[in-house]
C-alpha cells in the first residue's frame, strides 16, 4: 500500500538509518558533546542516528543534546517529564527508532564506541540476534571499575549465572547492539524497574537469541559521577520481583517496607531509652520514639529507595518534615481501619494487619507524591 502523501512526493525521501544508539541520561551534560563526537568518528561511512532519552536532567543534558541535534538531524533528544529509571529509558529509546539494529551504551564515555562497528558486523551477516560488548570475557579489560564496583558485578554475575541459567560472561554490561524488531517483540515482556536491560532482555529470550559476546575495555568516567556504584547489587532481586510479579509490584515499594522493619526496631529502642532508663513518662517516650523511627526511616530512604532522586540541602530539610507529616497522617489511619476491620471482623492479627498495610500504602503513596516527586 503506498502511504505517500502529495507533500511527500515533491521531497526526496530518506529511509530510516541502519543503525540506532540509544544513550539513557541524567546530568551528564558535560559528556554529551564528547560522545557525540566519538560515535561520529566511530560510525563514518554508517548511517547512523543517536537518540539520547533523559530524565528531566536538572543540569540541563536534554538542552545540549537539542542544541547538537538542531545542527544535525541525526542526534535527538527524548526528554521524559515523570518517569525515571534507566530500563525504561532504553526500552522508550529502542522502541523511538525505526532503524534496523539498535544499540544501548552508556554516555559517560566508559564504553569503547570503536566497537559498535564490530557489533553491527557480526549481525549484518547474520551471525548474531545479540552482540554483547563484555567486560570479563577473554580480552577484556574492566579497568574502569572500583574494586568495589567490581566486585559487587562478579558476585552478581556469578549469581545470576547459577540461578538464571544466562550464559554470558557479562549479563550486567550496559553496551550491546540488538535487532529491533527483537527488542519490538519483547518489549511488552520486558520491566521498565531496574538498572540493567540486557539481563531482562537475555531472561526473556529464553535461550533463544543467538548471542555474540565481543571483549570490551570498560574505562574511566570522563565527567559527572555513577550512578550505579553499590546498588548494582540490588539489581538481581530487582529483576527477579518484576518477572514473578510482572511489574505489579514496585521495587521500591518493597525497600520503603523493609525500610519501614529496621524503623520499628528503631522506635523500640528509643522507646527503651527514653521510657525505661529515664523519667519520661510514656506517652512523651512514645511521641518522642515514633518521630526519631519516621526521621530514621526518611534518611534511609532517601539514601537508599530514593537514591536516583535524593534530597539534599534545604530540600532534604523540607522533605523530612513533610515526611513527618505524612507518616503521622498513616499513623491514624492505620488506627482507623484497624478498629474498623476489629469492629467488623473481632479478628486481632487481621485487623492489625489490615491498619499496617494501609498505613505502608498511604505512606509510600503520599511521600513519592510530595517528597520525592519528579522534579
């Protein structure tokens, strides 16, 4: 069927580009001119286009990447108002392009750009679904992780390997190249939580995906910090949550929670301290205890639920009190329907878990609302 318009064909027209390199962002401004230029140098003779998919970058990454793009018509610049989270930035990505093959790699310049031509050899002649740019197989060079950073991707890498039956050597690499009515196929199977893509992409195709791993020098950060650095140890549990639940239950509604655990144990021992071993009575111990746990629970939160969207200076002193607030507000209403269930259902443990789950709901709701909501 030919969809031509007449305004189309008064204009030449030019096909999609053959390949797609998809660089999900957040505040890395100053590198975005830097790998802009290496991919250029690196793809010449290709048709190429780059789509960078930013987080609503308070540094201003979205404007440079426009300002490089209104001098180039292959660079664009997907600005995502609301949404966080690097899977679902290089599925939105993948999923913008109409190019054939379509490639993930990071922009703080850690990955070695020279390789996409490799990579997209090996799957025009079709040899590949999948090319994976590894860190740990047989020439690799991971120079460019911490000691802790590297330890932290081997115990996952080991981890995952045993227990998911993946067979790369770097199922956690953040650079690959994929055909795009691959990723096309799978997108509706594939979690928008969590770091690290090509793992859910690999879990997915169970096996199926003919699968070429390329040596690749991970190097240093030129500009910016990681984003990354401990929590990639979370990124398993991560994965495994969204699968069995598919994505119904929110990985960050299950660290507010557990969170939430450590808080009780914190307000039992200031209740201890303040009731027990001084003359405070024990209502005041109480109020005193329950808003030392709800400060606790901010503060662990904020540096480990909300890592990506931390709060600091004014706006973390502003965030602890509207915490307060909220968390007071789950304190009634955990009350509330607890008598409301007792009074239906004469059941202790049903009742006060009842209030307790209502609570959790109305806390973690109100607060990535109004704390932590997208800036």
């Amino acid at each position: 069927m030919d969809v031509r318009t007449p305004a189309m064909t008064t204009q030449a027209i030019v096909a999609a580009p053959e390949v797609a390199i998809v660089l999900p962002t957040f505040n890395e401004r100053d590198n975005i001119p830097v790998v802009y230029d290496r991919i250029e140098h690196a793809l010449a003779g290709i048709d190429w286009e780059i789509i960078f998919v930013d987080d609503d970058s308070p540094d201003g990454t979205a404007a440079v990447a426009n300002e490089i793009g209104r001098h180039d018509r292959r660079v664009r610049c997907i600005r995502r108002i609301g949404r966080r989270g690097l899977a679902g930035a290089c599925i939105e990505g993948m999923l913008a392009t109409q190019a054939r093959y379509v490639a993930v790699m990071d922009a703080d310049l850690q990955h070695d750009e020279t390789q996409l031509s490799a990579m997209l050899t090996k799957l025009r002649t079709d040899a590949a679904d999948l090319v994976v740019a590894s860190r740990y197989c047989d020439g690799a060079s991971p120079i460019g992780l911490s000691a802790r950073r590297a330890a932290a991707s081997r115990w996952s890498v080991a981890l995952i390997r045993r227990l998911l039956k993946v067979d790369l050597t770097d199922p956690m690499s953040g650079f690959f190249m994929i055909r795009r009515e691959l990723v096309a196929q799978m997108a509706p199977s594939l979690s928008t939580q969590g770091f690290k893509i090509l793992l859910d992409i690999a879990v997915t195709g169970h096996g199926r995906l003919r699968t070429v791993e390329l040596p690749c020098d991970f190097g240093p950060r030129l500009h910016g910090v990681s984003k990354l650095d401990s929590r990639v140890v979370l990124d398993f549990g991560q994965l495994l949550l969204s699968k069995f639940t598919r994505d119904a239950i929110s990985f960050r509604f299950v660290l507010f929670c557990l969170v939430g655990l450590s808080g009780v144990g914190i307000h039992m021992t200031a209740l201890t301290a303040l009731h027990v071993f001084s003359t405070s009575s024990f209502d005041t111990a109480q109020i005193a205890a329950t808003i030392i746990a709800i400060a606790w629970n901010f503060v662990f939160n904020n540096s480990v639920t909300y890592r990506d969207q931390r709060l600091t200076g004014w706006p973390f002193v502003y965030g602890l009190l509207e915490f307060e607030l909220i968390c007071a507000v789950g304190v009634l209403s955990n009350v509330g329907i607890a008598d409301l269930i007792y009074g239906s259902e004469g059941v202790w443990w049903v009742a006060g878990l009842g209030g307790a789950v209502m609570g959790a709901v109305w806390n973690y709701a109100m607060s990535a609302a109004f704390v932590w909501r997208a800036r």
